[in-house]
C-alpha cells in the first residue's frame, strides 16, 4: 500500500528523465520511494523515507533531468504534513496506527515540541497601533521610539541590524565595544518582542562578524530562544558573491589557521506564542508558484546595486524583503524595521500593500527613506 502523487509535464519524459528516474529507484527500496511514469507523468508511489536522503538525492540529481522532477518532488512530500516517525524515516502509510500506543498523551507531553519556549507568559490580547506612528519614518534610537508603542500591535519585524549603533568604537576596547553593542542590541530586541502580536514574527537577516571570530546569528538566536520565542527556521541568502572565495585565505595550504569565506548570510525567523499566525485569506497575496520556491530555505538573490545611489554601505535587496513579507505577513499587515537604514523595509511594505513604521538613527538615511517612499507614492 502507498501514498500516490502524479507530476505532470507538458512535454513527454525524454530518455534523459527516464535514466535519472530509474537511477532513483535504484537509491531506495521499493517499500520506501518508487517512481513510475507514463508519456508526461511521473508517478510517485510513497509508503516511508528518510526525508535528509531524499533531499541529497535531489541535490544529487537534479541535474540527471531536462525537467523540474526532483524539486517538484521533493516540494510535494515537504508539503506532506501528516506522517509518522519512524527513525530517522517518515512513515506516509498506515502511521496512524503506529501512534496507538500506550501512554501517548504523557510521553508527547514528555517529548513537547519547542520545549524551550513553552513558559512564556505572553498574553493573546492585541492592543491597537498609535495612528501617530503608523506609516512614518521616524528619526530616534529606536529603544526610545519603541517604549511608546503599545504591547501586542506589531505583526511582523524585519531588520538587518547595523554593527555601529553610534556607541564610541575604540580599537583597544573590543571587548568593551561588543558587550555594549548586544547590550543595546538586546534591549532593543526586547522591545520589538514586546510589541509583536501573539503569533506575530520576528525574522532578523545577519552574518557573522567573520574578522572578529563573532558568531552573531548564534549569539542572536540564542537571545530570541531565551526570550520564550520559538525558532521557525533559518534561510541561507546566498548572494552569489564568488570573488570572495578567492581572497583571504589565512594560512595559506597550511592546517594551522585557514579562513573560512561565505557566500550567504542568515536569514533567522522566530514566532512569538504560536507557529500560526492568523490572518484573512483574502489578504494573501503569495502565488502558488512563489510557495513552492520559497519554502525552501536557501534563496538565490543578488546583492543591492543601489548602495552608491541611496549612500549606504549595507542594504539588503527589495527582493529579500519582497520574500519575507509575502512568505510570513498578510496584506494590512503592520511592519516594523527598527534598523530602517535608507528604508527598503518600509518602500517594500507600501508597495505591497502593507502598513509600516521605520526607524533610524540617522537623520540622514531617514531622509533617503522618506524620498523613496515619496517617489513610489508619485509613481502610484
């Protein structure tokens, strides 16, 4: 007995498809994954699989096939949301049966799920956003800005934070300036915490400060974790930046001290309360299409080529936010960016029909951002 899905095609299964086909079989038992076809159509026959050798397979073969089988695959079994465990395999078949044991309900409580945030005193009781604020660009530190903001108002927070907050950078003080840096870091995550709704998300886009052996997307997760807020999951921006492989190597042919290069930063997501977030199906405007690509936790964007225009060193792409907002918010939905920089968060959220509410430090950058805002206004 197995679960059947059928990928269909336009055009027939070529002998290339029909060799990466039976190269799949050939990695699985039967009673695991097989898969059949007929003319355009690939018939997928699924009872149990370990989902981490599916994916290595996928990276494997993908490039065995003309078409989209692999990925279409490997799409439609993460969307599978009913299976049991079995090992390290998913069982599609018959698992409710597996669940019928004794004591079920005490060992699930044992074996909770995100255990870490399952004391949180966060309250399901939303308060309404101050009309002053909403959809501005406001100058300030946003620690203060953010202590006149209600509880439980906010629905999503998406930020890139800057290392330099204006705090004194002194070479011979680094210890000093990092500590101060989380600190205030911290503080003002624990602001954005507070004002989040129930089930409302914060997703934070960050690197490692490579240079000063810093593991940030670490540090910050952890923060978020102790805070009660569950850890949703974590997407790679590959920026498709190569040069940087070929410099800076370290020890160079030498085990003693090589340098790592990364081509990506983190993007870190957390739910505040619940992994739902509720919302009118009306106001959701993700494509089918953009779901299936999205969902999949590494996304292959370009860097900003704008940074000379808009006079900052470090803006993440109106793609990204596009991703994020679409992936995570629905249309009305209030956005905040607490790092709003030259206010790509903020342009973004308008134009996809969001409400938002940016804030920097800098008079400066805040002027850029309420330009942009102007031009798309004008446009419109």
């Amino acid at each position: 007995m197995y679960k059947q899905i059928v990928l269909k095609y336009n055009d027939k299964l070529n002998n290339k498809d029909l060799l990466a086909i039976k190269l799949f079989n050939e990695s699985f038992k039967t009673n695991e994954i097989q898969l059949e076809h007929d003319h355009n159509q690939v018939i997928v026959l699924l009872r149990e699989l370990d989902i981490n050798k599916l994916q290595d397979i996928y990276v494997r073969f993908s490039s065995y096939t003309s078409k989209t089988i692999f990925q279409d695959l490997l799409n439609s079994i993460e969307q599978i949301k009913s299976y049991g465990i079995k090992g390290k395999k998913r069982n599609y078949v018959d698992y409710n049966k597996e669940r019928k044991v004794k004591q079920r309900k005490k060992k699930q409580i044992k074996r909770s799920q995100y255990y870490y945030a399952k004391e949180n005193i966060f309250t399901k009781k939303e308060n309404k956003f101050p009309e002053k604020y909403l959809n501005q660009i406001i100058v300030g530190d946003s620690e203060n800005i953010l202590n006149n903001i209600p509880d439980n108002c906010v629905d999503l927070v998406f930020t890139s934070p800057p290392y330099n907050f204006g705090l004194d950078y002194n070479k011979n003080q680094d210890d000093h300036y990092w500590e101060d840096y989380f600190s205030k870091l911290f503080k003002i995550f624990k602001e954005c915490i507070r004002v989040t709704k129930y089930g409302g998300r914060i997703i934070i886009n960050i690197q490692p400060l490579f240079s000063d052996y810093i593991p940030s997307h670490h540090l910050i997760s952890n923060f978020f974790i102790k805070e009660k807020l569950i850890w949703k999951g974590e997407i790679l921006w590959e920026k498709n930046n190569y040069n940087c492989k070929y410099t800076a190597w370290g020890s160079w042919k030498s085990p003693s001290s090589p340098y790592l290069k990364y081509t990506w930063e983190f993007i870190e997501i957390f739910c505040k309360g619940d992994l739902k977030k509720n919302g009118n199906k009306e106001n959701i405007d993700i494509s089918a299409d953009e779901f299936k690509k999205w969902v999949l936790g590494k996304w292959s964007i370009a860097p900003e080529k704008n940074m000379k225009k808009y006079k900052h060193p470090a803006m993440f792409p109106e793609e990204l936010v596009e991703r994020v907002l679409k992936l995570f918010s629905y249309k009305k939905d209030i956005i905040l960016d607490p790092f709003n920089g030259v206010g790509t968060t903020s342009v973004v959220s308008k134009r996809l029909n969001r409400k938002y509410i940016g804030i920097d430090i800098s008079r400066e950058y805040c002027k850029v951002a309420q330009a942009r805002i102007k031009d798309l206004e004008e446009k419109n």
